[in-house]
C-alpha cells in the first residue's frame, strides 16, 4: 500500500521504511513552536525535572523556536512579568529562534517560522497554538499541541503517542475568478465538510488550482485547516515551495521534494472545482456557518480587520490596498490593518501600500494576534458587527459575547470598508 | 455517583470555555476562576459550590475545539469536573488526558440537569431516566498516560530510563 504525505513523514521521523494509519508513534520533532504560552511550557518542564533531580534542559536549543505575538506590547504587567520570565529561560537554555518584540524581526509566530526558513518540507513541527497547521503549506507534518505535551517535546525531543492519522486528499481545480481567493476556498471547504469533518484526520491539498497557488495562499489553506477540525493540513512540495523557501526565506541548504506515492490510501476524497466559487462568509457564532456571499450582502458592520496569521500578508494588504487606494473608509465604521509581520509591514511601506491604507481611514496596528482573539485591543462593542480576515468567530472570539464576527477575504473585507456593509468586490467600482 | 450540573449543546469552543481575555494567566491553580466566565450561571455555580459530590456537564459533539490553549483543560480540572460528550476535539482531549481531566466519549448520551449518572469504563448509566450509553474508549497510547497519572508522571518515567536513573 502506499504512502501519503503524512505517513511518509512520520515513518522518516521514526526511522521507518513505512507506517500504517493507527499505529501509535514517537516520531523526533524537527521544529517545537511555541508563542506567550512558554510561560506555562517553562512551568510544567520544571515540574518535570523537579522530581527527577536533574538540572532541566532542553533537548536541542537550536530545534525550539518562540516568538512573541499574542499580546504584544505587553498590555498588563501580568503579560510583561510572564515574557520577562520567559526571556531568562530563553538566555539560560541558549534557544536561538527567538522572535522578541521587534520591528526588524518580529510578527506573528505563523509567519515568522515560513519567512525565516525554520519550516522545510518533511519536517515534524508542533506549536502549542492550534494554527500550527499552516505551515503544512511547506510540506511538513504540522500540528498544534497543548503546553504539557511541549514541555515533554523539550524534555525528550520527540512528540509522545501520535497516531497515524487518516488523510483526506482535497483536489482543487480550476481558475478562480476576480476577487476571489484562497480563503474562500477554505471557508467554502469548511462550510461543506463541518468544523468536525476532518476530526482527527489531514487535509492533503492537490489540483490544478493549488499547484498554481502561491505560498501565501497555501499558508491561509493550511492555516484554516483546523477549523475543520483537521490535525494539519499538507501540500506536497513543488516548484513554488522552492522558490519561497530559496528567494524569500534565504534557504540555502537541501530541500527534498517529498510526495505521495501513486497509490496512496485516501480515506475520502474531496473535489471542488472554483470557477465559479464567489467569496465566502462564515456567519457566527461557527465556522461552517458559511454562505455564499449573496446572502448577507448589505449587512452593516461597525468594524473591518485585516490581518491576522491568515491573511495578513504581502498579497492580503495588496488587494486591500488596491480596493482604497485614493477612496475612504465609511463613516462609522473602524478599519483595523495588522501585517502578519514587520518584514510584511516594512515591504507594505516600501510599495506605499500602508500609505494607501492609513490615508483611506484605516489605523495601521503592530504585528500581533491581540485584535484576532479579543486579548490585546480592538474589541468590539455590544451588538457590535465585525468583518474580519481572521480564522474564528466563535462567541466572544473578539472579546465580547455580545457581538458578532464574520470571516472574509481581504477582497471582500476592504470592499466593505467602503461601504460599511457586508460586499461584493466582484461588483465592480474597484 | 455523579450528578449533572450543566448541559451544553455541540462545537462549545475552547474560547467558551476559557475566554482569550484571560490567557495571561496561565498556572493551573489560577485558571478555575474563570471557567466558563461568559456564562455567567455557571461559572458562578461553579466558583460558589463546595461538594465532595462528582460533578458532570454533558455536551454534543466536537466540545473544545478551538484553540490549542491548555488552561481550557486545567480550569475545568481544577474544578474536579467530569465532562460527558459525545465527542471531543483533538487537542482538547489531548490536553484533558495529559492533565488528568475526567473526559468521557459518549456518543449517544442523553442526560437533563440533575439526572443522576453512574460512570463505568464501559457505560454511562443514567439512573434517573432508567437508561445507559455506551462509551467509547480512549486510545491504548492514551490510557497509558491515564494510567501514569498524566503527562508529567509518564514523561519522567520516560526521562529516567534515558538517564538511567532508577
């Protein structure tokens, strides 16, 4: 039987020839991700070594990989004390991938691993964020785990009891239309299988349309993956995986060109062809709770978001910025922008892009998570509205029970702006 | 025996259970505060009741999808809930295992507050409406990190064979 993508990955890490779905592995990590939550990773790690008494050290300094994103500036000294914490910890062990708040190197951890090269295909990364998935778009196994789980990846360098998940193969084929985008092809997914279709299972992207699909657009697929409930999401490597990693992450060393075998075993196969896809909206309070663009147009909004790990770059802020170029935001209506990270941001002010952005009325924020999740600024207002390019609008997501968030792409959330109501970009004017 | 307290429908998400505003805080003995704050009813019957009693919130499908956040999992476990579901999402069920959280996989389970519950490894009994629910069991690589008493306890006695410490 063959191998799928994941399978061959986990049997590489394994030191295996191959692996079947089920068995029950400890494959080595190449890459262990974690963000503001070391705090409590650096807290069951000691714990750890506390009952063992053996100095606590981390397995390999060069393999553990933590940015700050989540509430950055600190917004409380709570925050503050816990990444001074995690700064000493940081110096003390020698980790070298360290993203600090910075506006040379920092951003939001989703994009800092794929822009630094720290991602190659093959690889076994987990993060202790749930939006670990998207940097299957490189061609790694990917996942997101929880703080105790990283605290053992620290102590022993492998990932304890991984099953060997199924795989769903999802062939996307044909051409999208103007303004429409990766993300609606991943709301479009997501509303058809539900936010627990892919439970336990890894979304493996094939076709046409992905093949043609820049890295960007693959980070915000893989990324999404997880509102399915997938454990990653995967794109086997090709010549744009190459060329990302080679000219835009300064990756010089080997890159092998993993991929499926021919007679892989798929559990489901998913097809959908988006010629004629239009943009997507997930509704609240879930994710699956997506429409056809149609049938919301016109809703009002007092807030539009641009950002965030899923669509918060180079090419998100470029159609925004083309959409209000030289127009304005509505009255009434807030427009947040915060670029994936500072190399997105400095790239965005060197094409004017920011310029554009600011000057129609949008306030420009740092690079961060805070306004996704509610935690650090932009939160809404009771009975408030929000548009956003985010991945979740789950009840009180931007931290308040008593709003409401949809999901869009950039296309559709700068139309928006322009309006202050939910619309169609397709419908010309831009 | 264990009683239900709370019931909940499918998808509650781990922003739900543990809202964002507070992942600052982050040790397991400060998280019971604020379980489940957006719903104000039960976070304060939670944080007002002191009982011995085994206490059970029963939900659908998918409960603890979301975020990757493990004070999801310490804030209920610091309340020494049993959570009946008749599904979990991954992680969630990760983390729930590695911390020693009660989770049972309850696909067919039908329960109203205040229903009386016996919990087997096999069944969940509802003595109050005279009917029983199969369980689904966990993983054999999961129940060992049960049977270990939780993530740290299993990875020590992993770390101690590398070391060759008795």
């Amino acid at each position: 039987m063959g191998q799928t993508m994941v399978q061959k990955i986990l049997a590489r890490a394994t030191g295996r020839a191959s692996v079947e779905v089920g068995e029950v592995l400890e494959p080595a990590v190449d890459i262990a991700m974690s963000h503001e939550n070391a705090a409590l990773v650096m807290n069951q790690f000691q714990e750890i070594f506390a009952g063992l008494g053996r100095p606590a050290k981390v397995w390999n300094p060069n393999r553990i990989a933590i940015i700050f994103d989540h509430r950055v500036p600190a917004e409380s000294k709570k925050t503050a004390t816990n990444q001074k914490k995690v700064r000493a910890f940081i110096a003390e062990q020698g980790i070298t991938k360290f993203h600090d708040i910075r506006g040379d190197e920092g951003g939001i951890c989703h994009q800092i691993l794929p822009e630094n090269g720290y991602v190659l295909p093959g690889y076994v990364v987990v993060g202790t964020d749930s939006h670990t998935t998207t940097h299957g778009a490189l061609g790694a196994f990917s996942f997101g785990i929880g703080a105790t789980e990283m605290a053992a990846v620290w102590a022993l360098g492998n990932i304890l009891n991984v099953e060997v998940p199924e795989t769903i193969k999802v062939v996307v084929e044909g051409e999208l239309p103007k303004y429409v985008m990766p993300k609606d092809i991943i709301l479009h997914l997501i509303g058809k299988i539900s936010a627990e279709g892919a439970n336990f299972k890894v979304l493996e992207f094939h076709g046409s349309t992905i093949r043609k699909m820049s890295m960007s657009g693959r980070l915000t697929l893989c990324n999404m993956a997880v509102e399915a409930g997938a454990t990653s999401g995967i794109v086997p490597p090709d010549e744009e995986t190459v060329r990302f990693l080679r000219q835009e992450a300064g990756v010089t060393g080997e890159i092998e060109m993993l991929a499926p075998d021919e007679d892989a075993h798929y559990c489901q196969t998913i097809e959908i062809n988006v010629s004629e896809l239009t943009p997507q909206i997930a509704c609240p309070h879930t994710v699956d709770n997506v429409k056809p663009i149609s049938e919301v147009e016109g809703l009002s909004i007092d807030q539009i978001v641009i950002g965030s790990c899923t669509n918060g770059r180079l090419d998100d802020l470029e159609v925004a910025a083309d959409i209000l170029r030289g127009k304005k935001v509505a009255r009434g209506v807030r427009m947040l922008v915060f670029p994936a990270s500072y190399k997105i941001y400095q790239q965005a002010l060197e094409l004017g892009y920011i310029n554009d952005l600011v000057k129609a009325g949008a306030v420009v924020m740092n690079p961060g998570c805070g306004p996704c999740l509610g935690v650090h600024q932009g939160a809404l207002g009771d009975k408030e509205v929000a548009l956003a390019t985010t991945n979740r609008n789950f009840k009180g997501r931007m931290g308040n029970p008593e709003s409401e968030v949809y999901l869009c792409s950039p296309a559709v959330a700068a139309a928006s702006a322009l309006t202050g109501m939910i619309t169609n970009p397709q419908k010309g004017g831009f | 025996m264990a009683k239900v307290i709370y019931k909940l429908g499918d998808d509650i998400s781990t922003d739900i259970i543990y809202p964002g505003r507070y992942m600052a805080t982050v040790l397991p003995t400060e998280t019971p505060q604020y379980a489940f704050d957006d719903i104000k009813e039960l976070n304060k019957q939670l944080n007002s009741e002191k009982t011995d009693e085994v206490r059970v919130i029963v939900a659908g499908k998918n409960f603890g999808c979301g975020s990757s956040r493990e004070q999801a999992a310490s804030c209920l476990k610091g309340h020494n809930l049993t959570i009946v579901a008749r599904d979990f999402a991954r992680i969630f069920l990760q983390n729930s295992i590695n911390l020693g959280l009660q989770t049972v996989i309850c696909p067919e389970i039908e329960a109203e507050v205040g229903d009386e519950l016996e919990i087997t490894t096999d069944k969940v009994i509802n003595k109050t409406q005279g009917k029983q629910f199969e369980v689904v069991h966990l993983p054999k690589a999961r129940q060992a990190i049960v049977d270990a008493g939780g993530l740290i306890p299993y990875t020590q006695k992993l770390l101690k064979q590398r070391m060759g410490i008795e």
